[in-house]
C-alpha cells in the first residue's frame, strides 16, 4: 500500500468524528508561516484549533512572491492581522547552497533554476529577513504583529528571534 | 494578550511533553501540498504523526514557482517520492478574481502586484491544473505518484479528483 492510501485510510477514520463547517475566515484573525518540516506540526505546537489561523508553509518558512500573494489574500480578503514566522533548529535549508543545489539539478536535468532555493547559513538572520521582507512589501496592510520565532525539534520550544 | 502570545501559551504547555529529536528526512517519504485554510488540519485530517511528512501550505493549494522550489529541494535533498494535493469547498480562492482583486490593491495602495493572485472557479479543473504543473516541472524528479483531492470542510472526507 502507497503512504498515499495510508493516508487516505486515516482520513476515513478522522471523518467518523469531524464537526463542520467552519466559517471560511480565521477566528483569531492570524497567519502562521512556517517550515515544511515534517517534525513541525503547527496545530499542535502552538494549541491551533480548527477554523482559528490560516497555515502557509514551505521550504524554510521564508518569504517569497507566493507567501506575499498568501498573505495579501489572508489579510485582505479574510481579516487576519497577526503574523508568525517559524524557522526551526536542524533545517534542511542549513544544509546547501544556492548555488551548489541549481548546479546539481542543471546536470542532471540540463536546466537551471530561474529562482532562488533560498538556502540560508544563520537562522536567526533568515527570520530578520522573513519579517524584513514583509515589512517590506506594499500589498501586506497589517504589519503592527509580525513576530518571528525558531522552533527548536528538540525541545518543542519556541524562541522569539529579536528583530530589532 | 495578542493572539500571538496565546500561542506562544499553548506551546510552553506542547513543550511539557514533547518527544524530540526526530530525524530530518521525512519518514514516510511524502509532501503533501494543501491550502492554507484554517480548517484543514493536514496532520489530523491525514493521521500524520510528528516526522513523517512534509507540509507545504498557500493561498488555494496552487502550484506557482515557490511550491516546486519546495516540492524539489523535498525530493532531491530529503527523499520524499509521493505528493498528495489538498484543495477544498468553500475556498476563498472561489470568491474572487484576479483581475478585480489586483486591481483594488492598485487603487489603495498605487502598486499593482506583478504576480497573478491564483483565483479559480472550478475546484476540480484547478487541481488538475496543480497535478499538471508538477508533471510540466522538469525539476521534480519523482512523478509516478502525484494525487490531488478535494477536502470537504463540512464532512472532513477527501475525494479524489480523476486527473486523466
């Protein structure tokens, strides 16, 4: 069996018990961005409930066009107004470079990347830039709660990077 | 207390108990790429335990530049094989489009984004059109098991959408 029908499987059970539908907006008026990680499981690490916060999430919870786009539409269309970025300790994103990753797929594939992999060496710093980049941008208009964390896979714990 | 600070709350109580480290490859060797919908809890809805996927969440579920960034820096660096794609009913994607939602952002704040907002109006032609993309992706190497689903937010059940 595939883990995708593994997965399916669970889904059966999960929706013996599921209680819905939830308004479409947030009902704590929040995003969350954070890693793809698969140690991450950010319902449960930050005590999220159904229906309370929309999740983005991606290779090292940093900020790209398409989390702008995410967060314009989660801010302007459904009424959030809080925003936290998650990076984590032991991230995969420590582990390359940019330049060494779109090097490997041009010779394997024969095509190179137009974007960045956005690798990055310091965690602390690739939070400033998460948070720096949505300062930043025009099209994000509530930008008064944009706080900026590591969550550490060892401990569970969240530790807020300082921004200033 | 900001919304931010009652998760920052719950974690310290998530920390209490948590179980760590888990290794950085994901174990079942999987990404599962869903909306960024308050009420879809990709870890509950598809049984996922701590370690064993990758979750990568945006505005609609939809596959743009930054989702195959994450999608290969998955496969090539971590070893994932399978995709699962989440869409769901009631999706704010459905409200809108882009024109009108590019052009109101234009009119307050006098920049016109350059990216396209990823609207839709069919639920089951854009997961094709996600499953489509990954497959046009010459840097995603592993293809034989890409699946795109429909969530229903009112009984918590996937359904799988045919793509040939």
């Amino acid at each position: 069996m595939s883990v995708t029908d593994e997965f399916l499987k669970n889904n059966e059970i999960y929706a013996q018990t599921f209680q819905g539908p939830l308004p479409l907006p947030p009902a704590k008026h929040i995003a969350v961005l954070a890693c793809m990680d698969a140690r991450i499981n950010v319902y449960a690490a930050l005590g999220i409930q159904e229906g309370e916060s929309h999740v983005i999430r991606n290779a090292g919870g940093v900020v790209t066009e398409d989390e702008i786009r995410s967060l314009a539409i989660s801010q302007r269309l459904l009424g959030t107004k809080e925003i936290i970025l998650i990076h984590h300790t032991d991230c995969g994103m420590l582990t390359f470079t940019d330049d060494a990753f779109k090097q490997s797929i041009h010779e394997e594939v024969g095509v190179k990347p137009a974007w960045a992999a956005e690798a990055f060496s310091d965690l602390d710093a690739d939070v400033r830039q998460s948070v720096a980049r949505i300062k930043n941008s025009p099209f994000i208009p509530h930008k008064d709660s944009v706080r900026g964390f590591v969550f550490d896979v060892a401990t569970g714990k969240l530790r807020e990077v300082a921004t200033a």
